[in-house]
C-alpha cells in the first residue's frame, strides 16, 4: 500500500489525500487491465502463428483442401475478436468501432462459404420410400443412405420417413436461435475444455426449450399417424440423427450425435428437439471446430423408424478398420439391441467372413455376454441380465453370419467403397440394416512397428487392446475412467480407456 502511495504521489504530486478506497479501485483496475494486456499479446500469437500456416501453405509446397481454409479463418477470427476485447478492456470507449468493422469483415468472409441456398419450398417431412441418395442435402447422409439401400438396392431396412434439414432450419428461425448460437461459439476459448463444456451444454439447452413452429408439429404428428399400423399411436419408433453432410470430404461423425430407442407417440417432439440438440455434443463441437465447419454447414436431419425389437445386432465392416492390408469382412454381434456395440460399452461375438463366391467364416470369436439390452414395454431401454447358458451362446448362427456378409459385400459395391454398417435381427429372424456410413481405413502399414532405440522388448508392461491412433509415442499414462476426466487431460499424455467409446 505504501509503494502505491509513493507512486501516486509522484505521478501527481498535487494530490496528497488519496484514500484506501481509491488505492484498492486503483489496484483492481490495473489488474483487469494487465490481465487483458496478456490476452491481447495471446490472442496476437495465436493469430499470428494461424497466418504463418496460411502463409506456408500458399507456398504449395503441400496440398490443403476446403477444411484448411475454414479452420484457418476461423482460428483468425476467434483470435481476433478477443483482441478486440482486450483493447476495449484495456481503453474502455476507445476502441468501440473496431467490433462494428469485425462484424463486416466476418459477415464477407462468411459469405464467401455460403452453403447454396435451396431454391424453393422444401418438404419438412420425406417418406423413406422416397429418399435416395440424392436426398442427402435434404434429409442427411444416414437417412439418405437408408432410403438408398431400400429403394435401389431392395435391402430390408425399417419402415418410417425423415424429418428434414429444412425443418430443422425452420425450428431455428422461429426462435431466432442462429445469431445466439454465432455469438457464443465466436466467442469461446478453443483451448479451454471446461469452456468447450459450458458451451455445449448452454447450447443444447437453447434447443431443447425453444418452441416447436405450429406448421413442423403437425408435420411430424401426421407423418407418425401415417405410420403407425395400429391406429392407437402405439407404434413406438426411433429416432437417428442424420446430419448433413456428417459423412463427406473426409470427415466422419460416428457417434458424435445422439439417437433415442423406443420412444412413443407422447414423447416424439420432445425427443425430436433433444436429438437436434446433440448437435452441440462436447465432441460434436470439438470436432467440426478443428476442422473449420460453420454451425450453419451442419443442418440436423432426424430419420423417425418403426422400432426393431432386436433379437441380436450389431455392426458390420465391409474391410478391417485399422489395416488396410485385410479385405475380410468384420462382424460384431450382441444379443438384443446393437448399443454396446455401437457405443463401444461392452464386449461382443466376432466373426471373420471372406469375401466373394466362396465366402466362409475364417474365425469367430464367442464370448460370454452377461446383459442384453431390449425394449421395455412402454418407452425406453432396459438391460436384462442373462442366464450363464444364454449368455455363453452366439448370438448368431453361421447362416446369418454368411448372409450379413453378403449384404454388405452388396452395400460397399454399390458405393464403391468400404462401408460401417449397423443391422438387427428381427423377430422372424431375419437381418434388418440399420444405417450404413463410408468407413474411414488407416491407410498406413498397421503392422507391428519397431521399438524405438534403445527400448528394450522386455520393458513392454502390457501389450493388446484396441489401437486408435496407429505409431509409436510416448507419454505419461492418463486412464480415463469417467467421461469428466477427459477434461484434465494433460498435455502430451497417452490416452488409454477401458473401452474405445466414440466420445
């Protein structure tokens, strides 16, 4: 307090009668105004590095595509916007047209990435027997995918329709929600995960209350009625995300969003707005800002289906995932409903098909599956407990093993490419598909790399498991053992998790 008056006095030696109160108003503001010094020098850097690499990579001396760009101006902006901040903490009413001139030069730059407008009234709501790939702006690529193998490739899919992107973009004009959501994630720390937190929990809750528009409700109520056999809105149904563009240029969604299993005719818009929400899923939104997606570039789709009272199910990889080398088809099964599969939760059977004429089952894997998870009878998932019998039994026979194999063998030729796909076996015990994605291959020699020198093969302390990143590193060991550990990663540590949950 005494080197403060001392300095006071000296900066103006005609006041002598500068009280406490003064002194500490005096001490908080410098500290304001040195801690938005350090976010302007901060966001500076930040800025500055982001336009080296836009520098270096106009050199052409690598190859970038669209996603570089978006993330590039993106990671401009955001740094920018906090300059700005910091000068107007640092000058209060100094710097106030800056925001003005920021807003005009991100409205440009946004412009520029402009999806293309649909040109006339698009439908709210499409019938799956009039969606194919082509549908995909419209109504997502999981729903399009869907109506794809039923309408052309006469695969057995569920009964239902989709609620479209131009019905989600409906629901956030009428509650004005774009420009909030704009404002929020222009102004997050990217950095910060307990930010990132906040966000998408502030986000979701702005969809999940806003008001549905009149016209989307009897839209979806009709589409249900349509549906539903029984005439007593008894029909339970389930309700999948499918985004725009989830599953295009390289990038890849799985399991970032949300679906809801055996909802009823009372719970469908709620869930609707709750599915829509998931758009701002923590790992949804981590994952379109690293690689420079607008929020407006991701419209949400939802694909209502007749509810499968799955017998088993699972997933099915048309090429193994993490070697590019091996053509076989992989095939995981569950009994019951396919979640843990899906979600990665728990264990389930394996089975190793070849491809072509002579296909046969190479290997499977059988292995004990204590819960199943089914249908309770209103709403809702329930897991079951099985008996020690049931649950050491395969939860598919060999017939059904050879005849999913071929319908995905179908599936990736007539996309020309390898396919994720997700099936049940119905009540009649016949397959059923789900949805179907691109799968993304590690393209690299996944083959067991050499120890690094002088690492020694006896200090190995466990060997195994499930690779997501292919490649040799080192780190300390962060077991994840709640999904709020995540957020106390540290920098540099290796991630291992008990199971390979897509968050």
């Amino acid at each position: 307090m005494g080197a403060i008056r001392k300095l006071i006095s000296k900066l103006f030696p005609s006041r002598r009668d500068i009280s406490p109160a003064e002194i500490e108003a005096l001490r908080i503001d410098f500290r304001e105004r040195y801690h938005n010094f350090r976010m302007l020098l901060s966001a500076n850097q930040r800025s500055l590095e982001t336009m080296a690499a836009i520098e270096k990579a106009l050199q052409g001396t690598e190859t970038f595509g669209m996603v570089f760009v978006r993330s590039a101006c993106t990671g401009v902006l955001v740094s920018v916007y906090r300059m700005i901040q910091a000068l107007k903490g640092l000058a209060p009413g100094k710097y106030d047209e800056l925001e003005a001139r920021f807003v005009a030069i991100r409205t440009a730059i946004d412009r520029s990435f402009e999806r293309p407008r649909r040109r006339g009234r698009s439908p709210l709501i499409l019938p799956l027997d009039q969606v194919t790939q082509a549908s995909a702006d419209l109504v997502g690529g999981k729903t399009a995918g869907l109506g794809e193998l039923r309408n052309r490739l006469k695969v057995r899919v569920p009964r239902g329709f989709a609620i479209t992107a131009a019905a989600y973009e409906m629901l956030v004009a009428h509650n004005d929600l774009q420009a909030e959501i704009n404002r929020r994630i222009q102004g997050v720390d990217r950095s910060r995960m307990d930010h990132l937190h906040r966000l998408s929990s502030e986000l979701q809750q702005l969809v999940i209350q806003s008001e549905m528009p009149p016209e989307l409700e009897t839209a979806i109520r009709r589409a249900y009625a349509e549906m539903d056999e029984s005439g007593r809105r008894e029909t339970r149904v389930a309700l999948r995300s499918s985004a725009v563009g989830e599953d295009s240029g390289g990038a890849s969604f799985a399991g970032l969003y949300r679906s809801e299993l055996n909802v009823n005719a009372e719970h469908l818009l709620e869930t609707y707005r709750e599915v829509v929400a998931s758009k701002y899923s923590l790992q949804a939104i981590t994952y379109r800002l690293s690689r420079g997606y607008r929020d407006e570039d991701v419209p949400m789709g939802v694909c209502c289906l007749a509810m499968v009272p799955a017998e088993a199910g699972g997933v099915a990889y048309s090429r193994n995932p993490v070697s590019a080398e091996d053509e076989d088809i992989q095939i995981h099964a569950v009994l019951g409903l396919p979640r843990t599969v899906v979600d990665g939760s728990g264990g389930s059977d394996r089975f190793i098909v070849s491809r072509g004429a002579k296909r046969r089952i190479v290997r499977q894997e059988i292995h004990a599956k204590p819960t199943r998870f089914v249908c309770r009878p209103q709403e809702g998932v329930c897991r079951m407990e099985q008996t020690r019998e049931a649950s050491a039994a395969a939860a598919i026979d060999s017939r059904q093993a050879l005849t999913l194999a071929d319908i995905v063998e179908r599936i990736e030729a007539h996309y020309g490419r390898p396919q994720d796909v997700e099936w049940a076996v119905g009540e009649d015990g016949e397959l059923i598909v789900l949805q179907c994605r691109p799968l993304e291959l590690a393209h690299e020699n996944t083959r067991a790399a050499p120890l690094p020198p002088g690492i020694d093969s006896d200090w190995i302390l466990a060997a195994g498991g499930v690779t997501a990143s292919p490649g040799v590193a080192a780190g300390p060991v962060y077991h994840v053992r709640r999904e709020f550990d995540i957020l106390a990663f540290p920098a540099g540590a290796v991630l291992v998790v008990d199971q390979a949950l897509p968050r």
